[in-house]
C-alpha cells in the first residue's frame, strides 16, 4: 500500500478514537517523509561535493560515513571523546583520501541522521578563517548541549549585539591586571588543595606508594573552589566539606546535557525523570546564585575596590546610559542574565581546567625530563623550599609570568589532551573556505556544516608541527618564526580563537601553573590502574573490560567537555630530588 492508501484507511476507521488514530498517521507520515528527504538531500550533496573534486572519505548513498566512522572506530572504547573521530581520520587520510597527495585541510563527514554534517577543520589557516576572520553562528548542538545550564541567557549561547554587550561587560573582570589581584585568593585554594594531596603520600621514607583515588574529582572541587573566589568572592569549602548543592546541582544537570539529538536518545529526550531532575537543578542553582546576585547588585552594596568578576561585572552596568531607572536588584531581567552567565562561567571554570589539571600531571612522569625543568625552573624563581614559593607569590603574584617552561609544559599537554575543539554554523552559505594544500586559492562550502576545531589532529599535524607527536615543552621558548621548532600562527587553540575564544583562559592557565607548582616540587604522582583495579575488586565493584586507546588506559571520555577515564586513578609518593 502506499502513502495515500494509508491514509485512506486511517480515514476509515471508526469509532472515538478515530481522530487520535488520523492525527497520529498522519505525524508518522510526515516523519517519515521528513526523514527520507532530508536523508537524500544530505546523501545527494556528498555525492555531488565528490564528483566536483573535493575530497571525500569513502561515501555511501545509504550510510553515509557511518559505516567509515564505524570501521575507524572499531576495536575503541565506546566512551571514547569525539575529539578522536577526526584524529582517527587523519592517522588514516592515506587510506581513505587515495587521490591527495597530502591530507586535506577540511574532512567533510556525514552522519546524518546521528548528528550534523561535519566540516572538521585540521589546518591554522581553514581554522582562522572559520573561527578569527568570520563571525559565523552557535552551532544547534553546542546551544542543546548549554541550553539545561541558562536557557540560551548565557554569554556562550547568545549571538550579535547581546553577545558583545555581556562580552564587554565581563572583560574587565577577566583582564590580566584584576586576575593578578585575584592570585593570593585562587594560592588559598590550591594550598587546601596540596594539603589533600600530601595525605595521599605513602607513609614511610623508603619510596613506597600510597593508595590509587582519583584525581579527577579533587580537582573539580579545587576549581570550583577557585571559581567561587573569583567570581563571587565567597569560600565554597568544597574541597573540605564535600560538594555544595551549586556544585552537585550543575554536575548532575550537565550529565544530563545531550550534544546531539537522535533516534538513538529519544529515550532520553522523553523521559520525565530527567525533565524533573533538570528543573529542580536549576532551582537548586537559582536559589543559591540570588542572594549573591542581589547584594551585589543593591545599591548599599557598592564597593569602592571591586574585584571579583561579578563586582566588575555590575559596575561595567551601573556605568551604562540606556538602563532604565529601576533599582538594579529589581530588574528581574537583569537578575536572570546575569545569574545565567556565573551558572556558565562556573561551569566552564571548573569542569575543563579540572581536566586539564589532570592530564598536566599524568604527563609529569610520562616525560620525567621536562618535569625535572619544570621543577629547575621553579626553584630557579622561588628557591628549594616549597612554602617560601608560597609566601612569595602571595606578595608577588606577578611572579607567576616568570615561569615560561612551566607554561610551556601545560600548552604541550593541552597539544596532547584538548578540550572541545570550537564549533560553529553556517546558515547565510556566503562563507566558504580557501584551502591551502594544492590546488591551492579553492574553496570549500561550509553552509549546512558544523564547522568543527578537530583539535586532538590540529594540533599534532606533522606538516603544521615541526616534530608535531614529540612532547617538547622547548618549543614554547622559541621565539625566532624561522625556527622550525617555532609554534605556527593560530596552530595552538584549545581555547579557541578570534573574539569567541575563551574568555577565562588566563585564570585557568594560572591555576593549573599553580597546581603544578605545588605538585611538581614535593609529589610524585602517577597513573595506577591495576592498584585501583585491585581496590575496586576488593570493594566487590566488577571493573569489566579494560578500554585502552593507543595502548593506555587513560583517554579522553565523554559527550560535551572531555573527561578522564574512571576519574584517572593514581597514586603519589614523596619526590625524593636525588633520584630526579
């Protein structure tokens, strides 16, 4: 029968639910319609991108690169981050792009109908012009995956005018000189935060270690810590006391945030559970920011020496011509904005510069040299004793930019494990890209892709990266461009780049020198899987498979912002400096 005699025969039946029955074929029917046009449509322009000369993996009418992406993928962990799809298609251009000559800047794929089409950019010149040059839009999947945190409100979400006009009013309290001012506040946290670590040291001088934990949710109570100094000028004590409702409520409803939104979730996007967690969470949320909001927001509140991101913040808007004369606290409009961009800054505080904490330190003994620079160079700024470092930045923050190895160090973890690469949308089609590989001057489209940062090959292409999969921390001291140790313009950005790049990447980038510092000259910390493994199973908690990816247990997992696996489970010991 076809879809016309279907219907037919939903006209037919009788009875009170007859008009259910006919409403509900005929939504079947237009989904399904809707379905098999839009799967043509996205199989038809892959096919014609290929016959025009631009290079494509592999490409089926049917699966589109679903099976290509299946087949790269097999054998991976299923947890595995995103971040390793276009990694993986770039360990393989050879294979699936037989007709280059080298790999191409642009690796177009289509997953339709699990996700978008993806234009993933490899190069720093497609990357600039997608994301420096252009001002192209959020991407659907980016502001679904926000969307549970700040309804859209929120700085990462908003577009335009509104975009620039909360973009400027939060510079201020992200400038280098106010987060110098900021460094004695985020130094009492760290301190809280090596005293923890100091209890996990083995018990006895002879080298031993101690029990495996995981770092990861350390971390994550360190940073959130930090960001509620920041940003609100208050001690959340969560390193201490356990998560506070703010923290528990944002983690769970982050859980909860979904990148993409297909067949294979629907289950998800119904549920009612998970749209009554989600209310209560940003009530829990709501009812914790107000009061911080308020105050700060009441006249009699006014200081003369703000600091925090928040104070800042307020008074870029007490500055402003065009509010109107109401009383700032009762300007509930206001008040939601604003809660809706600390719910955003505090979630980007915390969750990617806990991970990046993480993997700085997973690299401590996977590169034993640098580590021992690192530690020469900090005994270099602050002398041997650990606590006199302490006392010194305390006085002299600023001394916390003397420290270009130990930048140095971080930047070539971040080349390693990335965040979410940048991703944005092209709906207008008057951009398109201009590649660099031969031919050269031609373009590329990018209306109807989501133009993807495919950041984990980005930043280790050997043909941007002189020496590109070598850890070399020295190539951050170089300053000479004709150097080819010198790192390429644009090439580095876990960040981002262009005016939409992260606007608190200098405070994470001094909280993790701070972790570091503090780690590095008294700890050795490392990786302990089978002790963790021996922990679980004596707990009686099954471990299941052990997933590795290029032969280490420890990968980048998750949806939205990478995680570590299990949490990175490890274990420290005291440094012992004359075996370093």
């Amino acid at each position: 029968m076809g879809i016309l005699d279907n219907m037919r025969y939903i006209r037919s039946l009788g009875g009170p639910w007859a008009p259910v029955i006919q409403i509900a074929g005929a939504f079947v029917v237009y989904k399904v319609t809707s379905f098999l046009y839009n799967l043509v449509k996205c199989r038809a322009r892959f096919q014609r991108m290929k016959a025009s000369g631009i290079p494509i993996m592999p490409h089926s009418l049917l699966f589109g690169h679903l099976l290509v992406v299946a087949k790269l993928t097999k054998g991976y962990p299923s947890d595995m981050h995103p971040n390793y799809i276009a990694d993986l298609i770039w360990q393989n251009w050879r294979t699936l792009f037989p007709s280059c000559k080298s790999c191409p800047s642009i690796f177009y794929v289509d997953l339709w109908p699990m996700g978008p089409p993806i234009a993933f950019t490899i190069d720093p010149t497609t990357a600039t012009q997608a994301f420096t040059t252009h001002e192209l839009g959020r991407t659907k999947a980016a502001s679904r995956y926000l969307y549970p945190i700040a309804h859209g409100r929120d700085m990462a979400s908003l577009e335009g005018p509104d975009w620039k006009l909360w973009r400027s009013r939060f510079n201020q309290g992200f400038s280098s000189k106010n987060l110098t001012a900021l460094i004695p506040s985020v130094i009492e946290e760290v301190v809280v935060f090596r005293d923890i670590l100091r209890q996990k040291i083995g018990k006895d001088d002879d080298g031993n270690w101690g029990e495996a934990f995981q770092l990861e949710p350390l971390t994550t109570s360190l940073t959130f810590d930090v960001i509620g100094r920041a940003a609100l000028d208050i001690r959340l004590h969560n390193q201490t006391k356990g998560p506070d409702p703010l923290q528990s409520a944002l983690q769970s409803q982050m859980g909860m945030a979904m990148f993409t939104a297909n067949i294979g979730n629907l289950h998800r996007q119904l549920s009612p559970i998970r749209h009554y967690k989600m209310t209560r969470n940003l009530r829990i949320m709501r009812d914790f920011l107000l009061p911080y909001v308020n105050s700060c927001l009441s006249e009699s509140s006014v200081k003369t020496s703000s600091k925090t991101i928040l104070d800042l913040a307020v008074q870029a808007v007490r500055n402003e011509k065009q509010l109107s004369s109401l009383p700032l606290e009762n300007n509930d409009g206001l008040v939601e904005d604003i809660m809706a961009q600390l719910k955003i800054f505090i979630f980007a505080g915390f969750d990617t510069t806990a991970n990046a904490i993480c993997w700085t330190l997973h690299m401590l003994p996977v590169h034993p040299v640098s580590a021992s620079k690192v530690r020469a160079e900090l005994d270099q700024v602050f002398g041997p004793d650990p606590d006199a470092m302490i006392a010194a930045l305390q006085s002299q923050p600023q001394l916390l930019n003397q420290l270009p190895y130990t930048l140095g160090f971080i930047k070539e973890t971040f080349r390693f494990f990335p965040s979410v690469g940048q991703n944005r949308e092209n709906d207008d089609g008057e951009f398109e890209f201009t590649v660099s590989e031969p031919p050269k001057n031609v373009t590329r489209p990018t209306r109807g892709f989501m133009v993807w940062a495919g950041v984990r090959a980005a930043m280790r292409l050997e043909q941007t990266w002189y020496r590109g999969n070598e850890f070399l921390p020295e190539r951050w001291l170089v300053t000479d461009p004709n150097d080819p140790l010198h790192p390429p313009k644009n090439a580095w950005h876990p960040f981002g780049l262009g005016p939409r790049a992260c606007i608190g990447q200098e405070l994470a980038l001094s909280e993790i020198k701070l972790a570091l510092a503090v780690v590095v000259r008294e700890m050795e910390v490392e990786c302990a899987w089978d002790q963790w493994d021996q922990q679980m199973e004596y707990k009686n908690l099954k471990r299941g498979k052990k997933d590795m990816i290029d032969g280490h247990r420890c990968y980048q997992t998750g949806d939205g912002t990478p995680h570590t696996k299990d949490g990175m489970p490890v274990h420290m010991r005291r440094l012992r400096r004359d075996l370093c």
